[in-house]
C-alpha cells in the first residue's frame, strides 16, 4: 500500500466512498466495502473517520457545498436575467452529467432514507432556492419568492434523476444533452418568471 500525504489519502478515500455509496447506498456500503476499493486497510480508513456515519455525513456536506457553490458562481457571473436562469439551469446539469455519483449521493433518494441524512438534503435543497431566490427580479414578497425558488430546485432535481435513472449507471452522461436540459427547463422557467410583476 502506497503511503500517502494525510490529506491526500482523506480525498482519496472521500471519492472511493462517493463512488461506492453512490452505487450501493448507504445501508448496502461497508466500511469494508470502502477501504477494499480505495485499497486501504479498514484501521486506515478509521483513521480518517470515525465511522460510516461520520464519512455519509461529511460527504453529503462537501458534494453540496461545490454544487451550490458552481450554481452560484455560474448564475452571479451574468447580468441578463434570462441569461442568469440558463446559467444556474447549465451548472445544475453540468454538475448532474460530470459528477453523477455525486448528484446521486444527495438526490439518489438514500440520503432521505435517515433523518439526519434527510436534515442535510433539504438544507441544500432550501440553500439552492434561496441562492435561486436572490436572483429572481420581481416585486414579490419574500414567502413567494421562496416558493418559486424551491419550485426551480425541484424541476431541476426531478429532472435530474429520471435523466440518470433513464441512462443507467454504467455510461457517462452526455454533455450535450446536458445543454438540451438547461435550456429547456430555462425557457420554462423564464416563461412563468417573465410574468412576474416587476
């Protein structure tokens, strides 16, 4: 076994456990599972974390925070508004199509199997809405704006999932389908936000 930096192992075994929860979910994964697939011994694994638990958790938190963080910086990045939707709609898919096993760790449906699972799919889901929120330009109370914006994490996310699901785990989603999907779901949001008192 190759003896790597601390930091460098940690990552490793972040995406070898991605990788395994992603395709068995949380309950069917060992830290067994984990440490033979990053081939590691289980005590070395247990040096990073101090248990399934702990490493689900950890992971749920560092996969959201880079797809809120890419929504953010790709939407702030325009100034048109329609624009700005098609960019947050192109971050969600690119995220969905290069990072499938970590789309499918936090909306695969596992990650709600567990309450504290649960608690930390719908922050991310309500961080995402209220990011989405900020950036609607109308004259509309903040309860509505919040509605709408989880209304556009939704059609992002269920879209998502029958994407993956109807492509199957064992092929790498298709960029280009990824652009078909934002735009289409761009102009449908647009539509209904246009309409908007302003």
């Amino acid at each position: 076994m190759q003896r790597l930096p601390a930091a460098v192992r940690r990552n490793q075994l972040l995406e070898v456990a991605l990788d395994r929860f992603a395709a068995k979910g949380y309950h069917d994964t060992s830290m067994e599972d984990i440490a033979d697939a990053a081939g590691v011994t289980k005590p070395v694994l247990y040096q990073h974390f101090d248990s399934k638990h702990e490493l689900f958790l950890e992971l749920l938190d560092s996969v959201g925070q880079e797809f809120l963080q890419g929504i953010a910086n790709r939407a702030a990045a325009e100034t048109n508004p329609y624009q700005r939707v098609l960019a947050g709609f192109r971050a969600y898919f690119q995220f969905v199509s290069e990072r499938t096993s970590a789309f499918q760790l936090v909306f695969g449906g596992g990650a709600r199997l567990t309450d504290d699972f649960a608690d930390s799919v719908r922050r991310l889901e309500s961080d995402i809405a209220e990011l989405i929120g900020k950036f609607i330009d109308a004259d509309i109370d903040d309860e509505h704006r919040d509605l709408l914006g989880h209304a556009i994490v939704g059609l992002g996310e269920v879209a998502g999932r029958r994407w993956v699901a109807r492509q199957g785990s064992s092929e790498r989603l298709d960029p280009a389908e990824a652009e078909r999907m934002a735009v289409r779901l761009a102009d449908l949001a647009w539509a209904g936000l246009r309409g908007l008192p302003g």
